[in-house]
C-alpha cells in the first residue's frame, strides 16, 4: 500500500515531552515506511500553538535533522481544537491519511498500525477509544462519566471515552473543511461527516511529563462548548422552567386570594425571601445560558479565521 500517513500532533509548550515523543513516533513510522504499510512521504506534523518555551526551536531542529518531522507554526496560541484543526487542513492537502495524537503520549502510539488496518479494511474515520479510565484520578472519572451522559441526554452524538486521537482519510478530511464554524469542538463534528468509521481500543497512559494544559477552568469552558455547540436544549429548558414557574405563581395567587377573602392573612416572611431569592436565582441563570448562546452567535457572526499560519516546515 502506498498511502501517505500524516500524524499530526498540536503541542503547546511542549519541550519536556518533545525529544521522547519524537523518538518513539519516529520508531513506530519509520518501522512503518520500512514495513511497506505507508508511503516514504508520511511525516511526523508537529503543529506548535504559540509555545512559549523552546518547543518551535526543537520542531524545527528535528525538521532540520530529519525529513521524516514536519513542523507548523501558528502565529499565536489558538487552543487545542484549533491547533489540530490548523494541522488537519494543512495536511489534507498532503496526505491520504492523518492520525491526530497528543504530544504528551498519554495516547498509545502502538495503536497507530491498528488504526490503519481499520482504514485498510474500509474505514474512513477511526476512533481511538480508552479501555479504561484506572489512571485518571476519580474526579476526571467521574465528571467524565456525567458529562457524557449529559451531553447525550442534550442530543448530543458523541462517542464515549474518545479524546482526540482518531484517524481520518483525505475525503473525511475534506468533509470537515466543510463545515465553517469557527469554534469547532471536533468530538461533536466529527461524527455528523458520516461515513463509514469504527474504533480501536487503547490503554491511556499518564502524561509523560510537563504538566495538563487542561486546567479545571479551560475543562469547564470546552465542556460548555461542547453543550452550546450543538444543542438548543439548555434554551428550551428555560421555556420549560418558565412555563412551571408561572404555572406554579398562578397557583400561588389563587390560594392568596382564597385566604384572603376567608380572613386568614398569613405572615410568610419565610416564603417571600425564599420565592425572591430562588426566583433571583433562576433568572440569573437562565440569563446566563441564553448569555452563551450569544457569545456563541457574537463569535460566529464575527467570522474570524481559526488560526494563522506563521511557518511550514515540510518536505
Ligand atoms: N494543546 C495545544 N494548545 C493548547 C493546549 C493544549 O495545542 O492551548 C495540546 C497539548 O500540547 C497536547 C494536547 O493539546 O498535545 C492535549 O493537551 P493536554 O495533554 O495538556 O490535555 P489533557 O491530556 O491533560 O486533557
Ligand atoms: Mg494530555
């Protein structure tokens, strides 16, 4: 088979994992090319999202070295989703097959020839898919386990356990180039291109070294992403509550005015804070959901480029 293989990995001050993850990936596809799997043309794309350490300066010294890396500088830090993003449309103009991967090798590189025998065996999109969760700690687990759920229960169509390492072929790839978000949440996209996909299991290993870029508060903002990007449920929740509410006050009054007429005036000082500040409450809220969406529309409407390229190391 001579189809060229692109393993695209966004890395963002990356330079404690850089030389180790180079080492391996050059292992797993030169062992790859000298097998006859893929084509002497596949390349390691290492996609730096505006690093702020030495990460661009080991991109391009492993380019200079071996042609085997390729490097894609963004001229400054555009977030996870859309540094692979920038990656999966520089490489569907070079290559047959892309693979997107972390840098920090929590995802199996072993996996990699796997990937490709589903592709071989007619797949367009492979998803990489944790076997199990042992080596998160059991808030991840957990949060992880419920956000799933939620996102399902919002009509959300994702599939479970499966971070970003997949595998897509040129015509996926071009699929995607389709779709002109600008906040893309690829988990969520990706499944709606269709095709044929299937899925390999992988053992996820802890981060090899450096530290999450993913802290608590970036989590929580991609988790609402991932919720507002797809579904207008949260909206129609409102609705809901809103009807209930003034169901419910319309109940309210009438049983005030039936006390009234009959003598009894109550005191219910209790009942007054506590309807005015869980009304407070809900209102806030729901202004904050609707208050998303329009961030979202303000963002969108605005149609600003997903990255922009500074370098392309590549031949
Ligand atoms: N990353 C990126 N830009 C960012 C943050 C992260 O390109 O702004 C990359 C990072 O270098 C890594 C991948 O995205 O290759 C996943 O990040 P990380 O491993 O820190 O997330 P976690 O695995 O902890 O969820
Ligand atoms: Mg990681």
């Amino acid at each position: 088979m001579n189809e060229i293989l692109y393993l695209v990995i966004p890395c963002y001050n990356e330079q404690e994992v850089l030389p180790e993850t180079s080492k391996r990936l050059k292992a797993k596809l030169g062992g790859m090319i000298a097998a006859g799997t893929v084509s002497p043309q596949s390349r390691v794309l290492f996609v730096d999202d505006g690093s702020r350490d030495t990460t661009w300066q080991l991109i391009s010294e492993l380019h200079e070295r071996d042609p085997l890396f390729s490097g894609l500088k963004l001229s400054h830090n555009q977030g996870h989703q859309n540094a692979l993003v920038a990656g999966l449309t520089v490489a569907k103009d070079l290559c047959d097959i892309a693979i997107s991967m972390d840098a920090d090798l929590q995802d199996d590189v072993d996996a990699v020839d796997r990937f490709v025998a589903e592709y071989q065996a007619g797949s367009d999109i492979v998803y990489g898919v944790r076997s199990s969760r042992k080596k998160d700690t059991l808030f991840k687990r957990t949060t992880a386990v419920g956000y799933y759920r939620f996102l399902r229960w919002m009509g959300v169509e994702i599939v479970q356990n499966h971070a970003d390492y997949r595998l897509m072929s040129r015509r996926a790839l071009e699929a995607l180039s389709q779709y002109g978000e600008v906040n893309l949440f690829l988990r969520g996209i990706v499944p709606l291109i269709g095709f044929r996909t299937s899925v390999v299991a992988y053992e996820r290993s802890e981060r090899f070294a450096g530290e999450s870029k993913y802290p608590l508060k970036k989590m929580l903002s991609f988790a609402v992403d991932g919720i507002t990007s797809f579904s207008v449920k949260p909206i129609r929740l409102i609705t809901t509550l809103g009807v209930l509410i003034f169901a419910v006050s319309v109940l309210c009054l009438l049983w005030l005015l039936v006390t009234k007429l009959f003598g009894h005036t109550v005191e219910g000082w209790t009942t007054l804070m506590g309807s005015v500040w869980a009304l407070g409450g809900i209102q806030l809220l729901c202004l904050g959901i609707l208050g998303e969406y329009i961030g979202k529309i303000y963002k969108e409407v605005k149609h600003r480029p997903r990255f922009v390229i500074d370098q392309l190391l590549n031949d």
